[in-house]
C-alpha cells in the first residue's frame, strides 16, 4: 500500500484523503509530525498518525481501515449516528476518528479552522440543526479538557456558546483526565458529557464512561491497564522491537496493547489511576503525580492546573503545581489549600513543594498540555 503525506493539514484535505484511504483503494495518508517514513506500508493500512506525545517521545502508529471502520461503529453502537463537528485537529486520532465516523454514517462533518475559539465554535454548532422526516439529526463531537473549559466559561456570558454547548447529543471528552469540577460544571450547563479513554494505539477513545465499547476488552495485568479488539492499531512503523513489546499476543493469540496507565476493574467499569512512569519517590515513598493532578484540579480554579517532578533538597524529588493565573488568585493561599487538600486525598509525603502562576499552560496541538515544555522549564535540573 502506497503511502502518501498530504502537502496541507487543513480539514477538508484530510477528509478528502480518508475518503480514500478508509472507503476506497488508498493510498494510505501519513499525519502529524515530520518522522521519516516509508513510501509503502502493509495492505489495509489506512493512516500513519504521528505524535511527539505530552512528554515529547515521537512515535508513528500504523491503523488499519478495518479498525478505524470498527471504531467508528462501535462508537455509533454506544452513543447512537447523527452529525458531527470537528473541533479538534484533523491529523490527530481524535480529529481522523470525528472525520471517520461522519464518513462511515454519510454524512458531510461540520469543520472549524483556525486557533480554537468558542465564538465560532457556538456558530457551527448552531448551523448544524437539520431535520430527517421531521426528526431532528442528533449532533455530535470531540473536544479535550481545556477546550470544555473555556467553552464553560464563556458560555457565562454568551448565550449563544452557553446553547451550543446544550445542542449536542453528546460531547466526547478525551485526551486526558476530565477534573470532576469540570464534569460537574459541564453538567449543570446541560452538556451531555462522555468520558473517552483511548490512544492513537486503539483508534482513539474505546472506553466511554469507563465501559469498554463493543468488542473491546480489557484487562489489568501486574496493575497495567490492557486493551484488546478489532481498534487496535497495527504497530509502529519501522520500530518491530517497540511494536513486539507494546502489543503482545496471549496463550490464545489475543493480541493486547500494553497502555502503560495502571487501574483497576470493578464489576467491568474501568478507573485509570495514572501512568505507571509518572512515579516521583519523595522521602522513600512513591507518589503517582497522576493522582496528585487529580486531586489538584478538583479544586475550583485549578481544572486546567499541570503537576510536574522538581528536586527536592530533603526528599529527593518534590512535585510543583503549574497553573494559570487568575484573577484574585493569591499564590500563598492556594499553595497552603493545594497541600491540604492532596495530603487529604493521598497523604502528607504527596503534597507539593510549590505553585507556578503561568500566564498560561502550554498546549501540543493535540490541546494536551505540553508536560515536556513545563518540565524543561520548571522541573529537575539535569546533571
């Protein structure tokens, strides 16, 4: 299979080339990043997705047609078809899977351009009402944490945002942990909102609300969130090593990818507690940053707040808090709320050393936060 990098990123190109690759005979489209990459990859390949990731490690993933197509029902099957709405980049998994999904349904997607910003976003949204024998097409789309947030905040003041975000049937939101303040805040707007758990490596988002999506399995091994199905990707291209270690295949030649996010199932509902490698050890103890972070944003002002590793004198290695400013923010007191609110939460070793006011918190173009650029500017020096 001929693969092909598109001379423009823009929405409609991209959908133009999934049409192709996905419902027709290829090529296949290469997306994000500038690695290096073949000219050809195996048959059935649909998209070659790279990323640089929150912590900057590049990685390119092969996904079939097969499994964006299976994806993109599956997520139908779960929440039900209508029209959707691109509001995240196009050569991100999230933003292939909106554009596979309005393809699979027939259905032409509703598309912003440019920087993100909620006054168009509300204006789109709007636009897309219609009607099927008098039925009203439901309406759909993906959206990461921080793109919720600032559509919560200005729909304070803009009815037209505020109505928008009421409009759609659900809001899938993904990327990263949704703060339960946030949650909560979308809730009392009306937004319907659906918690997606996912990677490039499953065709993105493949657990809604903590339940598999049909077909999908998973599986905790040795504390390690594993997930199994016909989402999986094929691997990573030109990396057979990082391909055999990350998606192994059990006794029963089920093939598994390996997440690297530790949890735990109870009666099938998922809960993801956080990288296994985001481990700092503070006075002996290991504390999961991931846990800090949640604790962190539950507190109002904070759902945006990023917890990074800093050295630390007395224990070793420390946490610090990166949060934007706002205003009547005072930095002491929320330092000393912050602490007592995580020693509360995980324990006293956990509490982090200090907060760093940001006039705002670097975004990859995925919308996640650029965790690589804070740790680089705020975290451990390097020896």
């Amino acid at each position: 299979m001929k693969l092909e990098r598109l001379t423009s990123d823009g929405p409609r190109d991209v959908l133009r080339a999934l049409r192709h690759a996905v419902l027709g005979a290829g090529p296949a489209v290469a997306l994000g990043g500038d690695a290096v990459l073949p000219t050809e990859v195996a048959a059935g390949t649909a998209a070659v997705i790279t990323t640089s990731g929150s912590t900057g490690v590049p990685k390119s993933v092969a996904i079939g047609r097969n499994a964006l197509i299976a994806s993109a029902f599956a997520t139908s099957a779960r929440i039900g078809e209508g029209a959707w709405l691109l509001a995240v980049p196009a050569t991100y998994v999230a933003g292939v899977q909106v554009l596979v999904r309005a393809l699979v349904n027939g259905r032409e997607p509703a598309m912003l351009t440019g920087p993100f910003r909620p006054e168009p976003f509300a204006a789109a949204a709007l636009g897309m009402a219609s009607y099927e024998n008098g039925i009203r097409v439901p309406t759909y789309t993906s959206l990461v944490p921080a793109q919720l947030q600032r559509l919560l905040d200005a729909a304070e003041d803009d009815s037209d945002v505020a109505r928008a975000l009421r409009s759609f049937e659900a809001i899938l939101v993904g990327g990263q942990a949704l703060a339960p303040a946030l949650r909560e805040r979308a809730q009392t707007a009306g937004a319907r909102i659906v918690r997606t758990y996912g990677s490039t490596e499953t065709c993105g988002g493949c657990v809604y609300d903590g339940r598999a999506l049909d077909g999908v399995k998973v599986a905790i091994v040795d504390g390690e969130v594993r997930i199994s199905g016909p989402t999986l990707a094929d691997g990573y291209v030109g990396d057979p090593d990082r391909t055999a270690e990350l998606f192994p295949v059990d006794a029963d030649g089920a093939r598994w990818y390996r997440t690297g996010d530790g949890g735990d199932l109870a009666d099938g509902v998922l809960r993801v507690t956080g990288r296994l490698d985001n481990v700092i050890v503070s006075g002996g103890v290991n504390v999961s940053l991931d846990r800090v972070e949640a604790a962190v944003r539950g507190i109002p002002g904070l759902e945006s707040a990023v917890v990074i590793p800093v050295d630390d004198e007395r224990w070793g290695q420390g946490s610090a808090v990166i949060a934007p400013h706002r205003p009547g923010l005072d930095e002491g007191r929320t330092l000393d709320l912050v602490r007592t609110e995580v020693a509360a939460v995980i324990g006293p070793v956990a509490r982090p050393a200090r907060l760093v006011l940001v006039d705002a918190v670097p975004l990859l173009a995925s919308g996640k936060p650029d965790r690589a650029a804070l740790r680089a500017r705020f975290g451990p020096a390097k020896n």
